[in-house]
C-alpha cells in the first residue's frame, strides 16, 4: 500500500510529541512492506526535491515551514502526483488537513487525520480540518473528547494509542533495583513536587526513586528534594535513551505519573509494560488514568497523601519486569489498528485493490 503522509514539521524538525507518534507510524509501515512518501517542508539539502532516508520519501512542498501559503497551495497536486492509496495527515498545522482533503479528493482516496492535540484554531480552513477527513484518530479519549466537543463527527473519531515494542522490552536486562521512577521533560507541566511530597511521607520507609527527564525546572526540583531531606534516596538521571529508560524501568517496581497536562503518557505505558505497578495522579488536562482504571496494578490519585497510601499498598505487590496485559500496544498491534482502518475506508470507497 502506498500511503501519503502529511506533516508541515517532520522529527527533524521538530521533536516533539505528534511528530514522533507519525514518525513511529511511518518507520512501522516501511517495515511491514508499504509504501511511505510524506509531504512536508524541506529539511533537507534545498537543492534536491525529494529525499529519502530509511525507506521513507520525503516531498520538500515548500523549502521552509514557515512557507505556510505555499504549503497550502502546492500540497494537493503533490498529493496527486503520488497516486496513494490513502492519505494519512497529521494536525500539528490544522489548515494543511483542508489541504490534503483537496489532495485525497483529486487522488480518489480517503482522508485519515491523526490528531494528537485537540487545539482546532480559528479560521475556515482551520475548522474545515475538523470536518474534511474521512476519520479522525486521536491517542486518547480525552483528546477524542475535546474534539467531539468541538464540532467532529462522533462516527468519524476513534482512538489509537501510541505503542511500545516488546521485543525490545524482552531483548533488555534490568539495571540496578530501583523502586520508584518517573519520566517526563521538567518544564511547567511536570508537576513532580507532588511526588515529591508523597515520598517525603515515607520517610520511614526503604524506598529509592530515579527521575528521568531533563528541562527548565530541574534545579528547582532538586532544590525541592534537598529542602525536604530526601535528596539522598533520588536520582535525577537526566535525559536517557530508550534502551537505557528500558532497562530501569523493567527492576523498578512503581511508576508514578503526576504531570498536569498529557495527551498521552508514553513513559508511563513502557513503564507498565515493563511490568511497573502505576500510580496516576488525576488531573483534568491528562489521559493518563486512561492506562490504569480497572487494572489491579494500578492506583488513581487526587492528592499527595493518597499518592503515598498507593504507593505503600503497590509495594505490597509481586514484582514483575514484563507485563503481558499489554501486549496490545505493541507497535506491531498498533500498526494493524491503522491498516484495518485504511482498508476499511478504501472499502468505503469502493476501492478494492
């Protein structure tokens, strides 16, 4: 299947949540055989129109994402002259979604739109990139809400969650025991002192806990740490990759995830994937007691003392450094969620092939 990826910033752009779950979905795809050309702005030498790079084509439309009208204006012949099967846009730029339906319409294929943020903005073309697509993925059932809210179609929304490879879960050792982590950049949203006055609740307790993340406010924690006399029992590890994020998690026992805002907690899936009991502090603006409601291996919080009862109760349960319940978010059970949801439009369409 051929399949035109739309995004006005790639990840070598800008990394940035939406940028990498289409990334992640492109890398998926040429794996599994298909055909991946995304149309974007030039990142690229400005003197070569097309660039690829590990089987994925990228189109330069326009030779800088700040080239918004020419974007808009030159998207939907490129579109065409790919001859897609499908038409896969993402809406981190809402208006190129109204200019890739114009694309999708004169290639005769469907529009599937990932929405990763339910900001719509202003603007006819803005709002027509909430009405034009065929379907409409969000990662969550916050971000599917807002949107509903806001105008889209209940029957053309649906959720998609971002995904974790197992295999990659399995082929990693534990590192050293630790018994809380948290993982997140430490900006505004971070929200970390809340953990932080949970675990000075446990004082008398044996615990150890790892921070994982970097940003403008990690001074400020640390200092936070110091000031309540646990900063001998924290680790403030910094940026780390994957394989390293992996291995952490799979010999901590307790993943706890305060952040305020969240459209989708990644971390927190590889950490309950990697067998963490988790504890989500409730927050109005966040999916990610979307992971844990109904689980036994999951707790939701609406204060510090309640964030260290669940803590004291989890360390009363088996550890574990792989969880198999969710084995159904591993990116290639993911990936098949997006290929069902392409044949099923293309069927609509009467397209067969």
């Amino acid at each position: 299947m051929r399949v035109a990826m739309v995004t006005l910033e790639t990840v070598h752009q800008r990394d940035a949540a939406p940028q990498r779950r289409l990334d992640r979905i492109a890398g998926s795809l040429v794996e599994r055989g298909h055909d991946v050309h995304v149309f974007c702005a030039q990142w690229w030498d400005k003197k070569i129109d097309t660039f690829e790079r590990e089987g994925i084509t990228y189109h330069g439309v326009v030779r800088s994402a700040e080239s918004t009208r020419g974007f808009l204006l030159g998207l939907p012949l490129a579109i065409n002259s790919c001859d897609p099967d499908v038409v896969h846009a993402g809406a981190t730029y809402p208006p190129a979604i109204a200019a890739a339906s114009v694309g999708a319409t004169l290639a005769r294929v469907p529009l599937l739109t990932d929405w990763y943020d339910p900001t719509v903005g202003d603007g006819f073309l803005a709002r027509r990139g909430l009405s034009a697509p065929d379907r409409i993925v969000t990662p969550s059932r916050l971000v599917r809400t807002r949107l509903r809210e806001q105008g889209a179609a209940a029957d053309r929304t649906g959720v998609v969650p971002n995904s974790v490879d197992f295999e990659l879960i399995r082929e990693t050792e534990p590192a050293d025991e630790r018994h809380i982590v948290y993982a997140r950049g430490l900006d505004e949203g971070a929200n970390l002192e809340s953990l932080l006055l949970g675990l000075a609740e446990l004082r008398e307790f044996d615990w150890s806990a790892t921070v994982i993340g970097d940003g403008p406010r990690r001074n400020e924690y640390e200092q936070q740490a110091r000031d309540l006399r646990i900063d001998d029992r924290i680790t403030f590890a910094g940026e780390l990759d994957r394989e390293e994020r992996v291995a952490i998690y799979r010999n901590a026992h307790v993943f706890v995830q305060t952040a305020r805002q969240c459209r989708f907690p990644t971390e927190l899936l590889w950490g309950l994937a990697c067998g963490c009991v988790g504890i989500v502090e409730y927050h109005v603006d966040s999916s990610a007691h979307e992971l844990v409601e109904g689980r036994e291996r999951g707790f939701r919080t609406t204060s510090e003392s309640e964030l260290a009862d669940a803590i004291r109760e989890a360390g009363e349960m088996d550890s574990k450094t792989i969880d198999e319940e969710f084995a159904g978010f591993d990116r290639g059970i993911v990936l098949e969620q997006y290929l069902d949801l392409y044949r099923e439009l293309r069927k609509q369409y009467g397209i067969l092939r």
